[in-house]
C-alpha cells in the first residue's frame, strides 16, 4: 500500500480522534463568533494507517503526545523542519519488525568483506542512476560513466564514486554550466537538500519496518549521525532527485527564486509516489526503498547475496 506525505506548513492543531489525525486550525478555533458547526466543517482528518510520512515546518504547530504515539506506532516518519524551512530531525518507531532482535544482531554480525560487496553494489547502482540521469538531462550517452561503472571494487577501495561525482555534477545541470554541489548553495542545491531528506526519511522509515538499525551503516561511519544505514541505501536513489530537481530548474532558469516556496516543497513530497523500476517491476519510490531495506536485511543474514536496487 501507498503510504500518503503530509505537509504542514501553516499554523495548525494536530491531534488524535478516533484513530485519525486531526487537523484544527487555530484562526477558526480561536474565533469566539464563528458557530461549533462551521468549525467543525473546517476540521479535515487523515486515517494513521494511510501515513507514511509528515513533515512539521512551522514553529506554530502544536501536536498533541497521543497523535505522535499513534503515528510512530504506525511506523510512520515524523520530520520537523528549522526556520529555514530545512528538515533537520527525525522521529521513528523502535519496534520495526517482531523479529528486531534476531535481525540487529545479523546486521552487526555482518562481516567487513560482505560489507565492502554491499557497498559496491551501491555505489555501481549509484553511478548506473546517475548515468541514465545525465543521458536524461544532456541527451548524450557519457561512455566514461558506463566505463567506471565497472572499475568499482569490492568497498570502492579507488574511490570511483568521487571521481563519478565529480563529472556528474559538472554536467548534470546543462543549463548552469558552473552548477557546484553545495550544501548550503544556491537555490539549486536547497532543493536537491530537500528531496534527499524527503529520500532519506523514506529510506529511514523502510530500514526501520526491516527490523535494522539506522544506525549503523555498511560504509557510512559517524558518532554523530543516527542514520548512517539509511545514508547508505539511499545513494541509487539520489539521482530520481537530481532529474526531478532538474526539471524544476528548467522552468526558472532566467529568474531563479533566492528560497523554496510551498510548490516548490510540493513538487519535491512527490517523490514517495514517482515511479521505480526494480526488479523489472515498477512500483513508487516508497514501495521500492522497502524492496532495498529488505534485500539488505537478507544479505546480513546469509539468504542473498545481491542488494536490489532500482533503474532509473
């Protein structure tokens, strides 16, 4: 089933009736004229089940503890945004899967050498993406990606993603021949910010749902980041938001905004629902993470050895 994205960016009360999100807004409530009908009207509410993720970007939202209960109960990822409008946390279930035990302990068990395969396996699906995405953008076919493609090593020991990177982004954005990937750039790279946190809190929640630990990655490695797995499996993803970022940019590119307005964001929370193909089947990019979250689960735990990623 597809999961829905809801986002808030306006000041509202979020809470629980009747196992459903409810949606109260405070200028309606707070009017002492306006009769209990027409306020009840304005209510809207969203059954939990049908939520996959939901993303608070306004410091006047309230939401109560029994709705945050209810949703994280539901596996459901709750994002919370700064004011600058950027995601900056997460929140997700502990209880992933009813065999959580048996498979965090597969997962760190698992071996520096199937490690080092994984990674490979992501790193060659990554460049493959970012391949298909620049023959996309520039409608040139970029031999030299195919051709590093295959001098990715177990672990990527030459570093090929880098060198991969490097000539991706150089080209990837015909249109702005010195385009710099940049996290704290220009508008261009806010929206690529904001579609990989959109990505990443999918890949987060499906890591989540596998029974794994966000945690603990297969290459990337920090103390201070919760969500090194997820950081990992979401790398073949990142070129879906590069191209969708692309298509955007290609309807301002004589007047380029200086912030994200709420299309923009709209335009981005598509992602969960943009079509993958993987496995020769094709499904949204929601129901595809979880395909990869479980393939990963399968390899720590000796029943594969093959992660399964999407083609772009």
């Amino acid at each position: 089933m597809i999961k829905r994205t809801l986002y808030f960016g306006s000041p509202a009360y979020l809470g629980l009736k009747m196992g459903q999100l409810e949606v109260r807004l405070p200028e309606v409530e707070l009017t002492d004229t306006l009769p209990e009908h027409l306020k009840k009207s304005s209510r809207q509410s969203f059954p939990i089940e049908d939520l996959g993720i939901v993303v608070l970007d306004n410091k006047q939202i309230t939401i109560t503890q029994a709705l945050l209960s209810a949703l994280i109960g539901q596996g459901c990822a709750i994002i919370s945004c700064d004011e600058t409008h950027h995601p900056t946390g997460m929140l997700l279930s502990y209880l992933g899967h009813s065999e959580l035990s048996e498979r965090i302990h597969d997962q760190l068990e698992a071996s520096l050498p199937l490690k080092k395969q994984l990674w490979q396996q992501t790193i060659r699906a990554k460049i493959t993406n970012q391949a298909a995405a620049l023959a996309q953008t520039t409608g040139e076919p970029h031999p030299n990606m195919h051709a590093w493609i295959e001098l990715v090593k177990s672990g990527d020991a030459d570093n090929i993603e880098a060198r991969a990177a490097a000539y991706y982004w150089s080209n990837i954005f015909p249109s702005f021949p010195s385009f710099k990937r940049d996290r704290e750039g220009d508008w261009t790279n806010k929206l690529l910010n904001y579609g990989y946190a959109i990505v990443r809190a999918m890949a987060a929640r499906a890591i989540a749902t596998a029974g794994l630990l966000p945690s603990v990655g297969i290459f990337h490695h920090n103390k201070y980041n919760h969500f090194c797995l997820a950081d990992d499996l979401m790398e073949p993803y990142r070129p879906y938001v590069d191209l969708l970022v692309y298509r955007m940019t290609q309807n301002a590119v004589n007047d380029l905004p200086s912030s994200l307005t709420t299309e923009h964001k709209k335009q981005l929370l598509s992602l969960p629902v943009i079509d993958t193909i993987i496995d020769g089947k094709t499904h949204p990019m929601s129901i595809a993470i979880h395909h990869s979250a479980t393939s990963l689960y399968r390899c720590f735990a000796g029943k594969e050895r093959r992660l399964v990623y999407p083609r772009l």
